[in-house]
C-alpha cells in the first residue's frame, strides 16, 4: 500500500504487479485516464479505479491536473469478489485515508490494512442499507430545516461523507440532486402556507427563500402560475 503524487502525463502500467494481486487506486485530487480492455475510463476526485489480478491496463495522469492517489493491492478470496464491480466506481474516502495513516503503526501496519479492506468490501457490497441510511439522514433533515440555510458542504459533513460522493448516492437513490428535494420541500410548505391564508412574503422568507422575487419565480417555475395567482384561484 502506498501513495503517489504523480508529474503530469505520467503513464502507469499493470504488468509489474498485475500477476500477483488486485489493486485499487483511490484519487484524492487531480485526474486522469484508465485505459482497461479496449475502453477509456475517465477517472475524477473522489473515484476508485480497480486492476484484476492478472489483468493488463494502463493508467496515465491528466497533462493540466495530475492525479494524487492511494493504492492497495491484496491478494485471497476477498478479492475475487471485487470482479463483480465496474472498472471506475465512487467510494467514500476516509477508509483509504485511514490507510495512510497506518503509516505511523509499522508493527501492525497489515491487521489494520486487512482490516480497512474488509471495511471497504463491506462498503461496496452491502450498499443497499449504508446507502439508503445516508439518504434517509438528509432526507430528514432537509424535512425539518427546510426553512435554514442548508448547504451542501454541511450536509455532507454531517453525515461524514465526501460532497461528491454523497451528492451522488442522493440521487441515484431518489433520482434527483440534494437541491432539488429542498426546493421541493420549501415549496410544498409554501404551498400549504397560502392555502391557509398566510401573505406571500410571509411565506417566502418562513419556507428559506432569501427574498420574494426569487420565491415568486420558483414558484411560477414548479406550479405554473404565480404564488397571487394562486391564492386567487383558492378564493
């Protein structure tokens, strides 16, 4: 296991180690390409990219924004299941940034590796509830904070997941982006708030929105008609 800050263009290969293990290549930052099995692989922030024991690829750096990333190979069981994943994937960082940290425990360096691997197969494998667990934590808290200045950053960091990473189990859980389900929530509120007989800029600044323009123009925008135009049609 190691880490690498590599010099822009900078091509790697497989053949040195790819018979002997599998290994998973987290990016921190920058980017780069994957070249696996006749495809190219955009590979961003916040991916992991894999290499199959015995399998031939190559990988090279971004000219402008050369990758920084964290890699791991293993060997055994556990890793023939890592077959069943796409080439590139998404993946929380604080496993492999865990992984840099046993830098500092060299008499236990690989229990705590094997360790964080198991961590990180449970993390791709059993998905199903950690993801929705994270969605339904958001979800909540959106519910009853709609009215709040709710940023992404916080939410992320709420539930300790990189801002990429949770923006995209978020919508391929609920099939719309985190901004979205608040607009959502703001308007049905305010929805509901001039059915009752409550002002417009009332409503507005109750349901989060920073002023009555932009409120009136969301609103115009998801129902079709004008927050007036609505009150009118109830009366």
């Amino acid at each position: 296991m190691g880490y690498e800050h590599c010099q822009p263009g900078k091509i790697g290969e497989s053949a040195s180690y790819s018979d002997t293990c599998t290994m998973i290549h987290y990016v921190e930052c920058g980017k780069g390409v994957l070249y696996k099995n006749g495809n190219a692989y955009v590979v961003n922030p916040g991916d992991a990219f894999i290499i199959l024991k015995g399998e031939k690829c190559s990988y090279v750096a971004d000219e402008e924004k050369p990758w920084h990333y964290i890699w791991i190979g293993f060997d055994g069981e556990l890793s023939k299941k890592f077959s069943e994943l796409d080439p590139v994937f998404k993946v929380a960082p604080g496993i492999f940034q865990e992984m840099i940290a046993t830098n500092n425990a060299p008499w236990s360096r690989e229990y705590h590796l094997a360790a964080m691997l198991f961590n990180l197969y449970a993390d791709l494998f059993s998905t199903g509830a950690q993801t929705n667990y994270y969605v339904r934590e958001v979800q909540e808290y959106i519910f009853y904070n709609f009215n709040s200045d709710i940023k992404i950053e916080s939410l992320a960091k709420m539930v300790n997941l990189d801002r990429k990473y949770l923006a995209y189990i978020f919508k391929k859980e609920t099939g719309q982006t985190m901004q979205r389900y608040l607009l959502e929530r703001r308007l049905y509120v305010a929805k509901w708030r001039l059915e009752i007989g409550k002002s417009i800029t009332e409503t507005a600044f109750c349901c989060g929105f920073n002023s009555v323009s932009n409120f009136s123009r969301m609103f115009k925008k998801y129902y079709g008609v004008s927050p007036g135009e609505w009150r009118k049609r109830l009366k």
